[in-house]
C-alpha cells in the first residue's frame, strides 16, 4: 500500500536490552527505507542442488551495504520472490522460521511472496562494505538464472516502499553464475548439462543449408515452373470477384489498386474469386484455396472467405520473402486441422494491447487460427466487468498492499508499485480492438476466466467488491465467491492458500453467469462468442473445512472422493451456468484435468449441457497419464492437443543457465523438438524423461495403458502455449515464442510424410531431410520476415569446431550470418560454414547475427573458445552478456 506524504512519521520498535537494563527506541522512517533502496546490494547464488534427493536445494543471498549509512533492525522487511516454497521442512507457518547462525526471520506471505525480517538480535549492516550471508533451503531446484526474480523490495508498515535498485533488472547481475554441476543439474540421475560450442556445433552438424521451401506452412500441393517469375509491384490491379473484405486486405497491404469493374482492364491482375477446389483428402476442406502465379494473371480461388483469406497469405509469404519477384507456382491447399492454436498467458504478466495485436498478425500469418486469451489466473484478473470494477481495480493491479484491498501483493518480480508488467488491464475499447483485429485476420479468440482454482484475483476483487457493497448499506452475501467461515488449509501448486472459489455456494454461479453475460456483450457486433474456456487446471484440496461444503455434501449425501466429487459438482453446475446465460449457444473449454476425477475416470460427457473441448497438456511421459487425450475423445470430448513436453513455449530452448524459461516438464523445447511433434499418434513422441533418460514408446506402454484412438475425428488441433511467469518485456515475449511458433504452424497446418502412425514408425531419413528444409528456410526467409514485422525473435548461439587448422561454425539455422573476435578486438563476419583460420588465434568470441536488410542487426549471446596448442578447443561457458544490440546494415558487412 502507498502512503505518499507520509515519509515523515516514524514507526517506532521497543527493544528492551535486557542486558544492559535500558529501553532503546530504533524508528524507521522512508529516508530509512529509501536508503535500503539504494545502498543494499544483493546478491543470490545457487549453491548445490544434488544434496537434496531432487526435493530441495541449498541458494545463499549476500546483502551487503554499500553505502556511507549504518542500517540497523528497526522495523524494516526485505520482500523477494521464490518459485517454489523456502525452507519447506518449516513453511509455510504464520510464525515463520529463523534461518541458522544469522539474525533473520523468513516468513511466507502468500504465492510466490516471502520475507525477511530482522530478529531481536540483528546487530545491524555497517557502513561501507558491512556483509551478511543468509543460507536458505528452497524446494525442488534451481538450474537457471531467469527462476531468480528481479525487484525486491524493502517495506514497513505506513511508509512507501522502496525496490532495492540492486536487483531492478532484466538479465539480471545480482544473480550468481551457473558453473559447476552442482549448480546446472537439478539432481544426481540428471543427464543435461550446458552446451559446449563443441556440443552445439555436433546438434548443429547436420544443419547444413539445404534448398528452403518456398512456402512456410508447406501446402498439400505444389507445382513450380522454373521458366520464369512474376515481380508484384504497385502497377498490378486486383480484380474483385467474391470476398470483398479480403480483397480490401489484400490492396491494402500491398498498396494496389480495386480494378474498376465496368472497364476491360489490360493491367496485370490478382482475381480473387469464389470456387471450389478440388481436394480428394481428409483435410478440413472449409479452409482449401487454390492459387495460380501466371506472367500477367494472379488467380485466388476458394468457396469460403477464409480459403481466400489464406491463399492471399501465401502470396505475401511468396512475395515477401523473394523481394516480390514471384515463381510461376500452382497450390491446391488446405490444413490437417481445422483447430491451429496459440495461448497466452497475460495474468502472470501483463502483455500490452499492441503486443497482442502484432502476436495475432504473425499468427495469420503462418495460418493460425485460434487465440487462447488467458485473461485471469492468481496473479491478476485483466478484463473489465461492469458489476464488478474491483475485478480490474484490484485484481488487476499488483503492489505493496498486504490487505489485498487495492491491488494483489506482488509476484514473479513486479516489485511494490503497479508499474510494473504485474499490473495491467484491457479496456473494453482494447478488447473490441483485439477482436476486430482478429476477425480481420480470420482467428478467433476465445476467453478464459480460470475457476476453480488458480482465482486468487478474483478472491480478493470479490471481497473488496463484498466490503464495498456492505459499506454502502447493501446486501452482499449473495455475491461472495468464497465461504467467509471456511478454515481449510491448503496450499496450491502455485503456493497460495486462498485461490479456489468456494463450489457450494450459489454466489460462484452468480459470478460465472455475470463474467460469461458481460463477455458475451463485449464479443457481440465485434466477433460472436463461441468458445468459452472455463480453466478447470491445478485445483488443490480446497474445502476440506468449508461449512457450505458440509451442509451441501449433508444434502446429497456422502461422496467418497470429497474434493474430486466436489471439483465434478463444479464443473457441472458452472457449465450448467454457461449455458443458461448463452442460452446454449457455447461451446466450453477446459484443462483436461478439470474434467477427470479420481483413479483417472472421466467425467460423464452426456452430463454436461454443451459441447466441451478438452485441452490436454498433461503428457510428461513418466507420469503415467499420456493416454489421457485419447481417453477422452473416445468418449465423445473433443480434444486439442497442447502436450507440454513439444507445445509448452515457456520451456528454455537449451539446458543452459542463461536460458530464460521453467523446466518442470522438458528440460528444454527447442524449434526442432516442436517441428518433430507427431501428432496423429501421441505416444510415439515418447523420447526422454526429464531427466533426460531415454523413454521411448516401447517404455512407456510397458509402464502404463497405452489407450488407442478410436475416434480421430475428435481430436480437433494442436496448440501452442505460451506461460508467462518469467516473461516481463515484450522482447521476453518475442523471445520465447519465435521461432517456435512458425514450427507449430508447420505441424498445424501440414501432415509430413515422415510423421509416425499407430501401424508404422517415424521415418528419420525424410524426417531430416524436412528438418533441413525447413531449418534453411528459418535462416533464409522466415526469419528475416519476422525482422521486418519488429519481432525480436531468438537467435540462437552459434556451435564451433577446431577442424584441423580451422574453426568451422555451425547455426541452428542454415544462411545466418556469425561474427568473432579475438581478445576484445574488431569484429569479423562469415557466414555459417566457413572456416576460419585458428593459427595464431588464443581465446576468441563468436556471436550470430540476425539478418535482415534495413533493420536494426541483432547478436546472440556470446560463445567462448581457447584454441590451445593446436588440437581441440577448450571451450568455456557461454558469456553472461545481454544480447548485444547495434544498428548495423546487411550490406555492411557483406
């Protein structure tokens, strides 16, 4: 909570010294606090993570003041962020735990919250240079920079808080580096270790440029004629047939003119009209278009405004990555699915409206057509309801207000003012405009509102919206959400302890109802509705001592699972709600463990009032429910694969320290891994545990019932997902997303022939060969694109060899441009491939570059090589270095 103007009053501590017989008195007062802000530098470091039997691992925090002030105890608390809980065998526990041999308290506040509070006997931080160490156990492990959250903070109660400047970053310094296996392995059996350049340039080996496709998803079919090409320039015309809209589109960007229709034009012409196309296939026909590339005659024909739509999207792929010089071609195109997915999570934090809009543009793009909008989870709730102001004025901000009555208590390193990516929120006139946005670019956008569980937000808006309501004199009981005499004890996954809505009271109906009328309206005349996703995921043991779960379970007698029976009363009634207030005309979503109960039974389908889509994400192979996406769509579901071992883009793409992303169910997804997901049989993507311990199919059907699909016609897609817990800037966003999306659509859009069956196998010979294609199609095309669309996506470390006597380099992405040095000298370029001469070199520093002519030239991450005594390189760590950025053009270094 903010208090500006009070940095004046002091808030007093009494120490009685036992000892010496006096009272002292120590105030804090903000120029305290401020000075903390300032002066205190802290550092964290992983310490050991293989003395813990994988259940927990040792990290130290240096505080150390290095200013010209004493700091004394006072009254003062050190916030700071923890993925997982802090000293587990003792928290969390209302009166903390005091950490072994230093005079410090540390205490969990809610979530990934906690606090350090100095003891009675804290002797103070002297001027200068004065040190404290604080060892601390923290549960599970740590092998990655980006899991140590930036913005502490120092607090006390009526003052400001102030962040600690020592840890306002991205990249951040204040945390320690990753060097020893101690550190960079979670547990003992763990087989991943950071790559080597050696390692990178062996993954990168058979990357070897190949010919690029010509078009990124690859279509069904396609002709080429090698006698010539067509340049697209502004003296072309569009003929306008049929889909006026796409046609507007079409002139639009590429700033063409509409033929006018009454003259016989002899202008070169792009005809969009209104056909069928003749497709003798299983793939989802109301999507086909055919397109024809003739010397004076363009021709875009399908029977649906969304086939053009499509056709006319690769034509600009053609054009625009051919510098608008077009080969004769012939497509007949249409996708596998007819479900191609993206989700994003902007409630961990918040992504900002123009982000979404240029995230739905890419989308279209690469012919993806459904937006899974997380709008709502424990850490923030980001759309307007009219009932409800508090839902956004409290639930969508995050700030120092341990009350919860004016924002949510920070999390995932938002520090103690809502300006912060924690706090953030759509406008209705936002949210219109992301709709027509995405009715423009033919993607549908479906909402989730994530209930039971995962509703920390909401809790705390609907209490403040409940306090409000009884101040001004108004029945509010009906309203509430949560059981206000419910004493059970839980702790979520995300380690909150107040995050799932109370089932058995009919205000969680009423709020269900509310939020579906007033989404329903925000949709209404900008894009209708259909989809509305319930979340469903992750819910805790939540109502053990409810008295409204008592007098309800006393009513339809004794269930023998509680929490399950009740998480199924749940989702029954809050679908029921949904379709009373549609009047039946959605379709719901949920999270696939949102609709199984205990021992794995899935929950009736004929009881629910609508069609319900099940997206599954739980696939982890040695977890033993992998079948769990057939299961239910042999029993009539309809199911969207979002599997989190290959679709999960919150992964790091490496196994390396420096890799921002979580790793709780792949140690790393890179674009090969997602490009390599088969998705007509799950179970043949079996490939390693996480520890990274071979676990093929074979393995895993003699582990668990390998269920067969009976009713493909029900697995609808695939899904990407996108998690935002350690995703704070729009270049973090970039970053985890790109190139991974481009490989989701490519699985989305176009079965390969290499793709496993449940009667045959992969085929790894032509499953390289399309890995190379389409790898040098990243490198040539694709990437270069996104460049110009202002996407920072990521690029990857180069690998590199000491072949004889040259260094050869390797990138993941055939055509990328690398640059080295020696011993901070000036720069050189090659191309990856080239050797480079190693006699004489010592130490030397490689970086790849973006490539893409006219923007601003970007640089991966730094690699290190000694080349010592002629033979093979020892090659260090890759540099802690942020990555480099300098305006450079193409054709200055070529």
């Amino acid at each position: 909570m903010q208090h500006n103007g009070l940095q004046s009053i002091k808030i007093c501590s009494i120490i009685m010294l036992i000892g010496a017989g006096v009272l002292q008195v120590h105030c804090v007062k903000q120029a305290t606090l401020n000075y903390i802000g300032g002066n205190l530098q802290i550092k964290y470091q992983v310490i050991n993570n293989l003395n813990g039997n994988a259940e927990t691992f040792n990290a130290s925090i240096e505080l150390k003041n290095n200013g010209t002030q004493n700091i004394l105890k006072d009254s003062w608390s050190l916030y700071f962020y923890s993925l997982y809980m802090v000293e587990p065998a003792h928290l969390p526990h209302p009166s903390g735990y005091i950490i072994p041999e230093v005079d410090f308290k540390v205490y969990h506040v809610n979530g990934g919250l906690f606090k350090l509070v100095p003891t009675e006997q804290f002797k103070g931080l002297s001027a200068n240079g004065g040190m404290i160490y604080l060892n601390l156990v923290i549960q599970y492990w740590s092998v990655s920079k980006s899991d140590i959250l930036p913005s502490w903070y120092v607090a006390a109660a009526n003052l400001t808080p102030v962040d600690i400047d020592s840890t306002i970053c991205e990249n951040c310094e204040f945390v320690g580096d990753f060097t020893q296996p101690e550190q960079y392995k979670r547990y003992e059996e763990d087989l991943y270790q950071p790559y080597s350049a050696q390692d990178r340039y062996d993954r990168y080996k058979y990357t070897s440029e190949s010919k690029a496709k010509i078009l990124v998803p690859t279509p069904y079919k396609m002709v080429t004629d090698s006698t010539g090409t067509v340049f697209l320039s502004n003296m072309w015309k569009i003929r306008c047939l049929a889909y006026e809209i796409e046609c507007n589109y079409l002139s639009e960007y590429f700033n063409l003119e509409m033929e006018n229709k009454t003259a016989k034009s002899l202008d070169k012409v792009i005809v969009i009209k209104n056909g069928e196309v003749n497709l003798n296939t299983s793939l989802y026909k109301q999507e086909a278009y055919h397109l024809l590339i003739k010397s004076d005659e363009i021709e875009i024909v399908s029977s649906t405004d969304v086939g053009a739509f499509y056709g006319i999207q690769s034509l600009i792929s053609l054009a625009e990555s051919s510098n608008n010089s077009i080969p004769f071609v012939e497509v007949t195109d249409a996708p596998r699915y007819q479900y191609r997915g993206m989700h994003l999570d902007v409630a961990r934090n918040f992504v900002q409206k123009n982000d979404v809009i240029q995230l739905l543009k890419v989308m279209a793009k690469y012919k993806l057509n459904n937006f899974h909008f997380h709008l709502t989870d424990d850490e923030g709730w980001r759309i307007p309801m009219n009932w409800c102001p508090e839902l956004t004025a409290v639930g969508g901000r995050r700030a120092h207000d341990l009350e919860e009555k004016s924002s949510i208590i920070p999390q995932f390193g938002s520090g103690s003012t809502i300006l912060s990516s924690g706090s953030g929120y759509y406008t209705k006139e936002d949210y219109r405009e992301i709709l027509l946005e995405a009715e423009r670019h033919h993607i549908r956008v479906i909402p989730e509102v994530d209930l039971p569980g995962h509703a920390h937000a909401a809790i705390k808006a609907n209490l403040a919206h409940f306090n409000r309501l009884r101040r001004d004199g108004k029945e509010a009981f009906d309203d509430l959400i949560v059981d206000l005499e419910d004493r059970s004890e839980y702790l979520s996954t995300q380690m909150f302890t107040d995050n799932a809505v109370n089932p058995c009271i009919e205000g969680t109906y009423k709020f269900i109802k509310n939020v579906v009328y007033d989404l329903i309206e925000l949709h209404r005349g900008y894009q209708n509705l259909t989809i509305f996703h319930l979340g469903g995921d992750e819910v805790a043991e939540s109502w053990t001592n409810s008295s409204k779960c008592n007098d309800l379970l006393n009513t339809i007698g004794n269930l023998s699972s509680r929490d399950l029976d009740l998480m199924e009363y749940f989702v029954k009634n809050a679908s029921q709600s949904v379709s009373e207030v549609s009047n039946n005309s959605l379709h719901l979503g949920f999270w696939e463990d949102g609709i199984i109960g205990k021992d794995e039974v899935l929950y009736e389908k004929k009881d629910f009032p609508s069609e319900v889509i099940a997206f599954v994400w739980q696939n982890i192979w040695e977890w033993g429910v992998a079948n769990r996406a057939y299961k239910l769509a042999n029993s009539d579901y309809k199911v969207v694969l979002s599997p989190a071992t290959h679709l999960y883009f919150d992964q790091p793409y490496e196994p390396d320290p420096n890799e921002r992303g979580l790793y709780w169910a792949s140690r790393f997804t890179d674009t090969k891994k997602t490009f390599s997901f088969m998705p007509d049989y799950i179970y043949a993507n079996s490939d390693v545990k996480r520890s990274g311990e071979p676990y093929l199919e074979k393995d895993l059907c003699n582990s668990m019932n390998c269920t067969q699909l009976e009713k493909p016609q029900n697995i609808l897609g695939i899904q990407g997902q996108l998690w935002s817990e350690t995703v704070r800037t729009r270049e973090h966003l970039h970053y985890m997303i790109f190139p991974r999306l481009i490989a989701l659509a490519e699985r989305a859009w176009h079965k390969a022939n290499w793709e496993a069956s449940a009667s045959s196998p992969a085929n790894e010979t032509l499953q390289k060969e399309d890995w190379l294609e389409f790898a040098s199609t990243l490198g040539l095309k694709e990437l270069p694109r996104l460049a110009q669309d202002g996407i920072f996506y990521r690029i990857p470390p180069p690998g590199v060899q000491l072949n004889e006597e040259y260094l050869v380099v390797g990138c993941e992405f055939p055509g990328m441009l690398v640059r080295y040095r020696e011993q901070q000298g000036p720069w050189y370029m090659v191309v990856c491939g080239d050797n480079i001469p190693a006699s004489g070199k010592t130490k030397m520093e490689f970086q790849t570059s973006s490539r893409a002519a006219g923007t601003e030239t970007r640089f991966s991450r730094s690699v290190y090589v000694d080349v010592a005594f002629g033979n093979s390189p020892t090659v260090f760590s890759v540099s802690r270095k942020l990555i480099m950025c300098t305006v450079l053009m193409l054709i200055g270094f070529i």
